[in-house]
C-alpha cells in the first residue's frame, strides 16, 4: 500500500487535471546555509538535497470543497511509497513551501503542496483545510496511508487532518498554534507520530502556545535558537520577514530546520530509520545539536 505524508503527493497518480515539468530543478538549499559544510560535525544533516532528480507535475483536484491547484514533487527512481502532503498558513499560498517540497523529494519522498481553499484571514477555517488535505490525498493517491505536515495555522490543519484518519501515519508541524481549541480539543486523537519544531515564542506563532499541548501528549518538541515563523518557509517569505523580523543567523537556522524536518519524515516513512538519530535523546546526532546551542528540546 502506498504511504502518503501530507507534504507531497505521488506523481503518475491519478486525480485531477495535470501538467508535468521534467527540469524541475534539484538545487533546492534556499538561503537554507553552506551545504558544503557539516557544521555539527556528526556527519550527514540531510541539509543537502539528496541523490534523486525531481519532476513537478502542476494539477487541480476536484475531491475537496473547492477545486484545488498543486504542485506534486515526484523523485525519480526513488524509494519510498509514502506521498507528503504539505500545507500554508493563513494568508499563504503553496510558493511559500516549494522550496521543501523539491528538497523532500530529492531524498526520495514524492511530496504535493496544494494552495488551500480557506486560508484568507476573514474567512480562514482549518477544519476544512484538514478535510481538503485528506481528501486531496485520496485523489492523488486512493487507499494511500497518510502522514500530513503544514507551516503555522497548516500546521494544525496537518494535524486536524489525522484525527479518525487510521491510515495516517502521522504529523509534523512547523511553529503552529493553538486557536479557537482546535488543537487543544484535538491533539490527543491524532493518529500516528506527532512531533513539533518551533521558533522562538512571539507574535507570529502565538507565543508558542502549542507547545505545552504537544509536551503533555509525550510528542517531542524542538525549539530552534533564534529562529522565528519567516524561517520555516522555503523559499524565504520576505513579506514574512517585515512582521516577524529577521533572524541573526539565517544559516544557522536554516541548517537546523532542514536537517530537523528531513530526518523526521524519512524516519516515520521507514525511508531512513537512522534518521531518528536528530529526534532521540542520547544519540550523537541529538546531543550535538543541544551541546552546541542550536536547539532547545522542550
């Protein structure tokens, strides 16, 4: 059976009207550090985009509550059967997330990001956006398993997106918040593995007020040192940053979420289960990460 991780979408799946770009490029650090350079010195950071070319295939699917453009990020040749399924924040769109979508399946992990229907500020329900997300999943790739993630307010719709979903293999979501109760009504029926890295607590993430929610259902969370919601996209949102402010240390930053986000979906998909080293206290990999300040488990 297909797995399917809410981040990207299987290509040469059916569902909906598609278009495919065969020079979809491989490159996809984005301001994201030197990749030339392992600057925790415990050997691969997954920083770097991996081994497999990658094809876009532009779609609309037609399944959820409005007719919905993506993009679907395929690798070639690669190994796993799991489809990410990605998703924005209010007010965003899928160019915001590109960037990880192509560096995910460079490793081998077939990724769709869609432009959610409900996600303007006035009219923004992520309880929809979930059920889009499910059920722009069963168009691409029908009886997949499922594993969802998402940016912010995508963030809790990834997570939305699990409960009751007994095919799903599980969410991660980057500095999302709790709002209106959602997620903290919600949470602790989510199926599969839940894991959350965070951005220092401020206006744009709500002042991390997911995090306690995420600690009490024994999720683990990751705080990244310095960094704020603006870092989490891929490319970087220059309009993001004129709210929350950039950074002191892009690279830095950038370093530790990709190798953090990358590991944790090729470790729950089973592409690479030594890659839950970044996620499990006591390995080297972990260890170095908190010794050298990068991050702050919670």
């Amino acid at each position: 059976m297909l797995r399917l991780v809410l981040f990207a979408a299987f290509a040469g799946c059916s569902g909906g009207d598609t278009d495919t770009d065969t020079t979809a490029p491989n490159d996809t650090t984005q301001d994201t550090g030197d990749e030339t350079t392992d600057p925790f010195g415990v050997g691969e950071t997954y920083r770097q985009p991996g081994s497999f070319d990658v094809e876009a295939e532009f779609g609309t699917a037609n399944d959820p509550s409005c007719p919905m453009a993506y993009t679907l990020y395929t690798p070639t040749g690669g190994p796993s059967d799991v489809l990410v399924v990605l998703a924005h924040g209010v007010t965003g769109n899928q160019s915001q997330l590109t960037g990880w979508a192509q560096h995910w399946a460079s490793w081998g992990l077939p990724t769709v990001v869609p432009s959610l229907c409900h996600s303007m500020p006035a009219t923004a329900d992520h309880v929809l956006n979930a059920q889009d997300m499910v059920a722009l999943a069963g168009e691409i790739a029908p009886g997949a398993s499922v594993a969802y993630t998402g940016l912010a307010q995508g963030g809790l719709s990834a997570a939305l997106a699990t409960v009751g979903d007994t095919d799903a293999v599980g969410h991660l979501a980057f500095d999302s918040a709790e709002i209106m109760k959602l997620l903290a009504d919600n949470l602790g029926n989510t199926s599969g593995a839940s894991g959350l890295v965070v951005s220092e607590a401020g206006i744009c993430n709500a002042q991390g007020n997911a995090v306690d929610l995420y600690v009490a259902e024994s999720a683990p969370v990751i705080r990244i040192t310095g960094a704020n919601t603006c870092d989490f996209t891929r490319p970087r949102d220059n309009n993001c940053d004129r709210v929350c402010n950039l950074s002191a240390d892009v690279d830095r930053i950038g370093w530790a979420i990709t190798t953090l986000g990358t590991s944790w979906l090729l470790w729950q998909t089973g592409v690479d289960t030594d890659a839950d080293r970044w996620w499990t206290p006591g390995e080297a990999s972990y260890e170095a990460l908190l010794t050298q300040g990068w991050v702050s488990a919670l």
